[in-house]
C-alpha cells in the first residue's frame, strides 16, 4: 500500500501555453527486509504453556488435597498448593488492601496478594505481559481462536460499535469489585478471610465447576464458543482482572512504536494484533489493551519499522520480557517460602471440619 509521493514530471500542454504544475504520483517504498528472523512468539508460547502446565499441576494437587479432606482422610495426603491463590483474584484485593493499610501480610491465603502483587509488577514493568504472557486462561483463549482460525479460515470481528459497548463490561466488573473491597473495613476484610467461608473460599471455587448446572453449562459453552470465533473473547470483554492489569499498564515505561520512514503500510502489524488496534496508522501504542505479546512486531516485515521500545527509543527484547516476568514470578515465590508468608497455615482438623460442608457455607 503506497505511503508516500514522490515528484514527477508529466507534462502537459495547453493550446500556446505553458506547463501545468508537477503532479505527485504515489509509489511504495523500498522494502528492507529483517535480517534476521522473529523469535517472540515461540518464546512466548514457551512461556505460556509452561504456566499453563504449572497451573493444571496446582490444579490437580488441589483436587487430591480437597478430596482427602472431603472423605475423612482417604486416598492421598496432599499438601494444600499455595499457588491455588492466585485464582482467587477478590481475596488477593482484600488481603492487599490490608497489607497496604496495615503493614502485615495476613495469615489466610498470603500468597494470593503476593501474586497479586507480582501480577501488578509486570503490568507496569512490561506492560499488559501478565496477560500476554502468562495467564493460563489467555493461553486458552488463544488455542481457540486459532483453532478458529483453521477451522472458518478467519476470526470474526464485531461492529465497531458493539464492540465498544462489550468492552466496557470488564471495567465496569472490576470497579464493582474494586469498590467492594474498597468499602470493607480492615477488621472487615480479616473477619472474613479468617472465617469458614474465607478459608474454603478456594474449595467453593472449585466446586462451582465440579457441579456445574445447566446455567453454568450455558455460560461456559458461549464463552468457548465465542472465543473460538472471536479473538480473546473472554479476556477482550469480560474479564476484570485484565481491566485492571491494563489500567495498571498505562504508566509502563515500555511501548510498541512504530517508524514512519521504514514502515511500508502493509498493514500486516494490525492484522496480527489481537486487541484489533491499529499500529499501522499509530507512532506509539499507548491503549490499555495492547497485551504486550509483540505479535505485530512478530509480523513486521520490515527491519526496524516496528519494536517494543523503552525510554529514549531503546529497543527491548522478547528474551527481556520473558526474563522479567519469569525473575519476578519466581522471585515471588522463593522469597515468601523464605520469608514464610507464601503457605496458609492451619490445622488440619480445620480442614476436615470445613471442608466437606463448604457447599453449605454461605456467605458473611
């Protein structure tokens, strides 16, 4: 697609008469190819796929733990996963909320606000990466919409004005839940995590899918079905704990830009991006929904028109990214087992009292 004009002279003659003015004629411009080729996204598919790995690990040490305590002490004895927090997103708020107003960290699910924490970093140190990175339920969403891909040849994008109303239920979700948290007092929020309910939060949530009803089932098959045919369906509508990621990644330092005099409007950039936003006709993406994923960059066939840039133009690298996520993730972790803030510490008679009526636990 030409971009710029170049002179030329095609002259023309009017009776007796002079020369009309030069006329511009658009041509393309010179394609410098990339020297060398894009590893992002096979490292970035690394990544993802070992946190996804990592989570169904948590995923199945919880369900052996909940079992356990659910029949009285049968089959395997397995410590309760510290890493199960991070799904409790609300629970993290609360507790962060008291860490922040307190000075302590509390005693019940601790590791949640510490993710939380982590999460956050990441946001703002590489923008929206937590999302493009790392999070188990966006890698899912990604393996659906390409299996759209294949499937229909294409993923669907809706009316532009649909999409901006949807795109607001995630923000509006998180600052119902923001509010809430932020309405609880800190002997509130304590209470409430320290209570029946708070301890086997984590149990309700893993319920909630062991008995999924027919609503429920609903719900589940259209989110799948619409993320199989809309790109990151779920995370691009719906989800407010992205909303918050994304508003966090605002102030990163980090940004994707883009250089007029090397980019040749191909447009391939803003085809590849998953947020449908329009790098080819912007200098530096600022939007809360870019992912950080660096698939445009990925996509970029000409060398050095489109990078993911920090202060002063510097060009940042997908092993960067990658190594900052991973060093503040597992940073987290070691120094909380450490500091022993990272296990919620309780006896087991409570788990084999709470447990097996988490079901009938109703909220405070």
């Amino acid at each position: 697609m030409p971009a710029t004009s170049e002179v030329t002279s095609e002259v023309t003659t009017a009776p007796k008469a002079a020369v009309a003015p030069r006329a511009a004629v658009p041509r393309k411009k010179k394609l410098l190819n990339r020297a060398a080729a894009d590893f992002s996204q096979p490292l970035r598919h690394a990544v993802q796929f070992a946190f996804l790995l990592l989570n169904l690990w948590i995923g199945i040490q919880f369900y052996l733990f909940v079992r356990y305590y659910e029949t009285g002490g049968q089959g395997f004895r397995v410590d309760r996963p510290a890493g199960v927090e991070g799904w409790l997103p609300i629970a993290s708020l609360m507790n962060l909320k008291a860490l922040v107003f307190t000075g302590r960290l509390p005693e019940t699910h601790p590791a949640g606000a510490l993710l939380l924490i982590a999460f956050l970093l990441a946001s703002w140190l590489f923008r929206k990466s937590f999302c493009g990175w790392l999070c188990p339920v966006g890698t899912v969403s990604e393996y659906l919409w390409r299996l759209g891909r294949r499937v229909f040849r294409r993923n669907f994008r809706l009316p532009r004005a649909l999409d901006i109303v949807l795109r607001g239920i995630k923000y509006i979700l998180m600052g119902l839940f923001v509010y809430v948290v932020a309405d609880m007092s800190v002997t509130g929020i304590r209470q409430f995590l320290d209570g029946p309910y708070g301890i086997v939060a984590d149990v309700k949530m893993l319920n909630l899918f062991r008995e999924l009803g027919l609503a429920g089932g609903i719900v589940m098959a259209v989110l799948v079905v619409g993320s199989v045919l809309v790109q990151n369906f779920w995370c691009r509508y719906f989800c407010p704990y992205g909303a918050l990621m994304g508003l966090v990644s605002l102030a990163s330092p980090l940004r994707i830009r883009r250089d007029q005099d090397l980019c040749i409007d191909c447009a391939k950039c803003a085809k590849a991006c998953p947020s449908a936003l329009p790098v080819d006709r912007l200098i530096t993406i600022r939007s809360a929904e870019c992912l950080g994923c660096m698939q445009c960059v990925a996509a970029c066939p000409a060398e050095g028109a489109l990078f993911l840039s920090a202060p002063q133009r510097r060009k940042v690298s997908a092993w960067a990214i990658a190594a900052g996520v991973a060093t503040l993730f597992l940073g987290t972790y070691v120094c909380a087992r450490w500091a022993g803030h990272w296990n919620t510490n309780l006896p087991e008679r409570v788990y084999f009292e709470l447990v097996p009526q988490a079901d009938q636990l109703s909220h405070p």
